[in-house]
C-alpha cells in the first residue's frame, strides 16, 4: 500500500478521536482523585502499591530475565473504568510505565475522545513484563501473572473493564471465541463470591487500528466505547 495513503488514513483515524466530537458528562460521572484521598481511595493505592513491589520482584517467568522494567499499571485507584491490554511493548519496557507507545498515544486519544482524561482510568496489562521481540504471551507466563492483575481489579473494583486486543479478552473471559465475536457486547468478569462482578467490554487493540486501519474497523472501536460512556453516564454530540 502507498505510505502516503497510510499516513493520511493514520491521520484521518487520529482526527476522529481529537477532533470530531464533542462530549458532556450527565449526572453520574467517572471518579477522580479528589483533592484529600479518602480511606478507600488509599487502601486500594496501598494494594495497588504493594502488588508493583511484588511485580518488580517477580522472577516466575524467563522473561524478568530480559525485561528492562516491570510495568505493573498505573492511573487512579479507585477508576470505575480500567483498560487493559497485552503486554508492554518496548517504550513500556523503557520507560516501566503502561501505554506509553504510538499505541498508548492512541489510546490516549480515545480516553480523551470519551470525555476523560488518563488519570480518570486505571490502564494495565495481562502480562507485567514486554515478552522478547514482542512475542505473543505463552500460556505459562499468563497464568504466573494473572494473580497480579486479579488482585488489581479487586483492589480497584472498577464497574467497567475494557479488554483491548484478543489476548486480554480471551483471557478475562476464559474463552478461545475470536475478538470479532466477542466484542461489541458486554461481558461479565467475576472478582470473588463477594464482590458484585464488573461489566467487560472486549474490542479492538489500538495496536491492531494502527496496523489495520479502516473507517470501518475505526467505528468498531468508537461504537464499542460508546457503550461503555453510556453505562458510566457519559454522552457524546456531534459537531
């Protein structure tokens, strides 16, 4: 394909994420951090904090062995709304810091576009450590980092869950169902008997919109995450 076309579908894609809609909060909005944490906001930083020690700390797989950082998550504790994604990528790896990349700057983007900014949301990963070459997560290493990022929704409890990309939703939904099949609707995801579950929206990695750009593919993802701002009574108007 011509890069110039590329480049201009990358654009066009990015404009529709900045610069097409323009939104407004109802009455019930997405928790931000307030101004003095209250009790539960610094218990589940606590936890949050506690978890990333252990991470730093991991060696269960080969891959703490390549790594350069851990990426444990970062954003607000108490988030009604968490994304997360595959694995970190080399920026991440750098930086030890989730979705920080062209596909973070992406995300970020769609964040925005949702009426929120990212120290709305919680934003993490399935694996905690970038696999070599950026290889696809293998079975035992997702099973060694799962307890992490179960005791991080637990911890957050957020209402809603975004799983970016097949890997994630695949794995938080325990099913082999491809993501065009699963996206689209809601899930539920299970945190304990005692916990009321959160509601789970699988769609698209930014990841796989930067490499499979179409207008299409482009309104799969914003009619996806429509329907997570309606559920966190958010709206949006066109310009």
């Amino acid at each position: 394909m011509d890069p110039k076309k590329i480049a201009g579908q990358l654009v066009e894609m990015e404009q529709f994420f900045t610069g097409d809609f323009a939104l407004k909060t109802k009455k019930k909005t997405v928790a931000s951090s307030p101004a003095s944490p209250g009790a539960a906001e610094t218990d589940a930083q606590a936890t949050l904090n506690a978890i990333a020690k252990q991470v730093r700390a991991c060696r269960k797989c080969e891959i703490s062995a390549t790594r350069l950082n851990p990426v444990p998550g970062d954003g607000n504790p108490t988030a009604k709304l968490v994304f997360v994604g595959e694995a970190p990528g080399a920026d991440e790896d750098q930086q030890g810091i989730p979705f920080v990349g062209r596909a973070g700057q992406l995300l970020e983007k769609m964040i925005n576009a949702m009426g929120l900014q990212r120290r709305d949301v919680f934003i993490c990963n399935i694996l905690k450590c970038r696999p070599p070459g950026n290889r696809d997560p293998r079975p035992d290493e997702i099973y060694n980092c799962m307890p992490y990022l179960k005791k991080q929704l637990e911890a957050i409890r957020p209402e809603i869950i975004v799983a970016l990309g097949a890997h994630a939703a695949k794995t938080l939904l325990d099913t082999d169902k491809p993501i065009g099949q699963l996206r689209g609707q809601f899930h539920e995801y299970v945190f304990s008997d005692e916990v009321p579950p959160a509601k789970l929206m699988p769609t698209y990695h930014p990841a796989y919109l930067l490499r499979n750009y179409t207008p299409d593919n482009r309104k799969r993802v914003w009619d996806d995450l429509q329907k997570v701002m309606v559920e966190l009574g958010l709206s949006q108007e066109k310009r």
